[in-house]
C-alpha cells in the first residue's frame, strides 16, 4: 500500500474521525500525530499531501483555543478500489494480490476484499480488447504457486509441461481417442522389421521463433542435449545408440535392441525439438502456436507465432501470472487444472466443463527417511486411515471416486466398502508405534481439506500428524523433511507413457522418495518394457502398480474431477494433456 492511501486509512479508521465522511471534525496536530505515528511537523507535511490528491479538506485552527477542522472526503472503499485499479491498469498483478493481502490487518474488510477480488477476476480470463484496427485477443489466467521448470528435458510439473506443449514441437503427436499417432515436424516415418532402425522425414519450411529453419540436425542435438544434461527421462531413450542425419529433412535413429515403444518417445516433452544454435539456459525457443515474448518470476507472456507452420492461434496473446502470495484464504476453482479465483456472482454467463482427470491424488511414504512408516504394519494402518471410500464420501467435491490405481477404469472394477479403524488401531499397535510425530507435507491450495481429515482420523487410532502445509506446489527436494506426502499425479493422454514416465524418471516425487532397494525391484520389472508389443506392456504396467499396492508403497486416494467456469462466448474448446484446455485452439465470438 503506498503511503498516502496507508496514511488516509489510519485516519478514516481512527476512532476521532471513523463514519465522519463529508463531516468537518475538529482535531488537532497532537492526535494526529499519534494516529499517523510521525511528528507534529510531519503531520502537516501529509495534510497537505491528502488534501493535494483531494482526499481530505484540511481547515487549520488560527488563534489559541481554536481546534483545526478536518474533512474526509473519500469513503475507505473507495480509496482501497481506486489504488487497486490503478496497480491493475499499470499492470502490476503482483502488488495488487499483494494489496488485497494487506487488508487483512483492517477491521471489517471482508466485503471490500471480495469487491476487489472481483475485479481481479473480471481482469483475468478471456477478453478482447481493440489495441489495433483489427483488435487483440487477450487470455489472462493466474496460478496460487512459482512459475516450474520451462526445459523439455527436465520438466518436472503438469502446468508446465503443458505450456511446452503450446510453445514447442514434437517430431509427431499421440492421438488418443484414436490410440494412434499422427505427422507433426516428421511427415512421415518408417522402421525396420527388427525396430532396431527408425527413419524420421522432416517437414519443409518450419521455423523456429527465432526465424530459422529447422533442419534434421536440431532433432539430433535435442537428442543429445538428453544426454548433455543429464534428463531424469534419459532411461526411456537409452536403446538409440548413433543417430545418422541423411541430409537437412532426414534423420535415421539406430538402436542397440529393438524397441516398439519409440514412437511414445519422439511424442512426448522431453523431445520438443530445440534449435541447435541456442543457449535454452537463457531463452525458450521453439516452433509452437506460441512463442514466449515475456517471462520473468512472476508471469510469463506468450505470443502468437505468425509463422507457425500449422493454423496460427486465434488468440493473440496469453498472460499467465505466478502469484504464490495470493494465499490460501482465498477461493479458487480450477480452469480445467488452471488454478484461478471464484468469479462473482454478477460476472459474465458462464459455463461449467467437467473433465474427469487421467490420474489421482494419493499418499507416497518417504522411505528416504527412517522411521515408523518403514514398518509393513504402519503402512497398512494407513492405508485404513487414508480409506478410499471414506475419503470421497465424507469429503467428496473434486474427489470424485476412490481410487485403487491411477488409472479410472482399474478402480471401476473394485467393490468398494469403508474398512473400520478399529483394524488400524491393531496395526498401529503391532507396528511398534510409541506416539512420535509423524510429518505430513501437503500444498494448502490443494490438499489442506484432506489432510485435515487425515490428522482427525489419525487421532481416532492415537495416531499424531503434524502437517506442513505451503502455499506452493513443492519440489521433490522441498519434501525430504515429511514422513508423508500427499501428491497428485495427472497422467498425460498417452497414459503408457505417463505411466512408464512415473516409475522411470529420476527426478519426480515418486523415485525421490523410493529407496534403491524398491527402485531395484521396479527396475528389474521394467526392464524389458520398451521391446514389448502393446498388450503386454500394458501387463506389464498393471502389474508394477499392484506392486505398489500390495505392500502399500503408496497409498491410492480419490479419482479427481477437474472442472471449468467459462464465458460462453468461447469456441473451439478442446482438452490436451492433463485436461488443460488447448489455447491454439480457442476463439471469442463477438
């Protein structure tokens, strides 16, 4: 708050001069000065400044006994809304949250807070805007956490990795409604009898944001940036062993052993084709529908890419804003995985989207830690405590159906009751359980309910959690100190993929917190999956995740529902990965 509003709120709000609107109300220098915490001289110096910005009439006192008169000439509300509008317009999103967080040390702020965050909301979202003959179609949206990891080859959240699925390419793309895969940069591709031999032909004229064309010599270095930077997907292309480029729109792949899933890989984040003649540590280029033209800790700015060599975007720009300050006091709902406020009841007619999410929140043990939860019984106590069933009934809302696996149509085939927690109390006992405090990590945005509801079911068994909660989706590395994590994990619509990427990449929550000797066994069952046909590597997927169940490495929770508020003057609304709507392809209908 800058300090001629803080200095008019202390005033308006001061018990001398509070509900005095328009009032002349005799005070003097001495009380003023003990309101505004400054000296007499230092009082006037504001006077004069409140009255110059036409906040206050300031009549001064001549002749001893004759007390100054001072007139409010602005309602608190008022004040509050104009410094907040006039942060929007200059488009200061971050110092705006921020000043909605101050008003919580003010009395009787509520209905203020909720006005302003209103217009908050009519800022965000959709709109047009007539910044050139043709007008501009803007898309604002926020996120209640840090901006993530923008590098393809170690991408490590949902969000993100969607926003590189809008800025970059991959040499084809996975359709899943059809379960097939179709041209994107390579117009065509073959393999040999053995799938030891994968030849990829190269789209002519794609450019990237930069201006250049790109050529079969940037798809070999995005490969070998994998291995130059060491990416935790690294595993999932160790068959290639040379890569052989047969001119500027040809590459052939050659690998050790054959391999039926590498069509999976060259659709996936890890291989959006980078520019070789660039430093992606200090730029992100790419040849999406979108290039970046802004990107700091707070927001990132996307733009239309004119020469997007497929159907350019039809909105102009994207405003995507980082506000972690934003708090967990206040209301969000999702734009289809998109963190963003409630909007008001008088906002624009709206219209909800529901997406049942490919995936589940779920509760991983951290077996890098000792302790009790390395105990079989202690798991199995939790597992109790952390009833599917229970969880959806009692808690219900975005928590749609219990869940048994990540993947819905696994968890369909269960017969669900609600175990009781007499059991648990065995187990807990059994388990060597002596009442030390067991640390549960969760992000309060998301999952503070649900644990919440833990700690209250733990109490029923004697069992003590304590959360930690942040106001941030954390890193794997942030959680080391929690016993307990409560996760979510939405898989990509090429599940497989999303499956093997979950136990195979080294850098998500998941391996952080495994132990080598879990990695090992998962290792073992895994191995040969890349060489195996469609069927059985869905087998052998069905039958990793029973061993994470079965000895309750974790713990399945609840099938989640993600759901959208739109205007109902957008078209074109189509769900990419993680149910994310596909911004390239929306459009406002005047």
């Amino acid at each position: 708050m800058d300090t001629s509003t803080s200095h008019y709120i202390r005033l308006a709000t001061s018990e001398e001069l509070s509900d005095k609107l328009n009032e002349p109300t005799p005070v003097t220098i001495e009380s003023l000065s003990a309101e505004l915490f400054c000296t007499p001289r230092n009082v006037k110096f504001i006077l004069r400044k409140l009255e110059a910005k036409g906040f206050i009439r300031w009549q001064p006192g001549i002749g001893r006994g004759h007390h100054s008169k001072l007139t409010l000439l602005r309602s608190v509300d008022e004040v509050l809304e104009e410094r907040f509008l006039s942060l929007m317009e200059r488009g200061k999103m971050k110092e705006a949250v921020e000043f909605i967080g101050t008003l919580n040390t003010l009395d009787n702020n509520e209905a203020i807070r909720q006005r302003l965050l209103s217009l908050l909301n009519k800022q965000m979202g959709f709109h047009s805007h007539t910044e050139t003959n043709s007008g501009q179609d803007v898309l604002r949206m926020m996120r209640s956490r840090r901006m993530g990891n923008l590098d393809p080859a170690s991408v490590y959240t949902a969000f993100e990795t969607y926003l590189l699925g809008q800025i970059g390419s991959t040499l084809i793309t996975f359709d899943a409604i059809n379960e097939t895969f179709q041209p994107s940069l390579a117009h065509m591709w073959e393999c040999s009898e053995d799938h030891k031999v994968w030849i990829f032909y190269l789209r002519k004229g794609v450019r990237f944001h930069h201006g250049r064309t790109m050529t079969s010599q940037d798809v070999q270095a995005t490969w070998q940036r994998l291995h130059d930077v060491k990416s935790p997907s690294i595993w999932l292309y160790r068959d290639i062993e040379h890569v052989e480029l047969a001119g500027d729109y040809c590459i052939r792949f050659c690998l050790s052993r054959p391999n039926r899933f590498l069509l999976h890989l060259f659709s996936s984040i890890p291989m959006t084709i980078l520019p070789f003649d660039i430093d992606h540590s200090k730029q992100l280029i790419g040849t999406g529908p979108f290039q970046v033209s802004e990107q700091s800790e707070d927001v990132l700015v996307l733009r239309a890419f004119d020469n997007y060599y497929g159907i350019r975007p039809h909105l102009d720009q994207v405003y995507i804003w980082f506000l972690p300050d934003l708090g967990t006091q206040d209301r969000y709902y999702e734009l289809q995985g998109t963190d963003r406020l409630k909007m008001s009841s008088d906002y624009e007619k709206t219209k909800d989207i529901d997406y049942p999410a490919l995936g589940c929140q779920y509760l991983l043990f951290n077996f890098q830690k000792s302790g009790i939860h390395h105990h079989p019984h202690f798991r199995h106590a939790m597992r109790i405590v952390y009833d599917s069933a229970a969880l959806v009934t009692e808690l219900g809302g975005s928590l749609i159906t219990p869940a048994s696996s990540f993947l819905p149509w696994i968890s369909a085939g269960q017969h669900w009751t609600e175990a009781a927690l007499d059991h648990a109390h065995e187990l807990l006992n059994s388990s060597g359980y002596q009442g030390e405090t067991i640390l549960l990590s969760c992000t309060a945005n998301k999952d503070r309910n649900v644990a919440d509801w833990l700690q209250q079911r733990g109490a029923a068994i004697g069992l003590h959690i304590e959360i930690v909660a942040s106001s941030d989706n954390l890193q794997p590395e942030e959680t080391t100190f929690a016993d307990l994590i409560l996760a979510e994990e939405i898989l990509e619509q090429d599940w497989q993929y999303g499956m093997i990427h979950y136990f195979k990449t080294l850098s998500n929550q998941f391996n952080t917190c495994m132990s080598i000797e879990q990695q090992s066994v998962l290792d073992q069952k895994l191995e040969h999956f890349l060489q195996l046909n469609d069927q059985d590597r869905v087998a052998l997927l069905y039958e990793a995740e029973e061993e994470l169940r079965t000895n309750y490495w974790i713990l399945h929770g609840a099938h989640l529902n993600k759901r959208a508020q739109l205007n109902q003057s957008l078209f074109g609304l189509q769900t990419s990965d993680f149910g994310f709507m596909d911004i390239s392809k929306i459009w406002i209908k005047q």
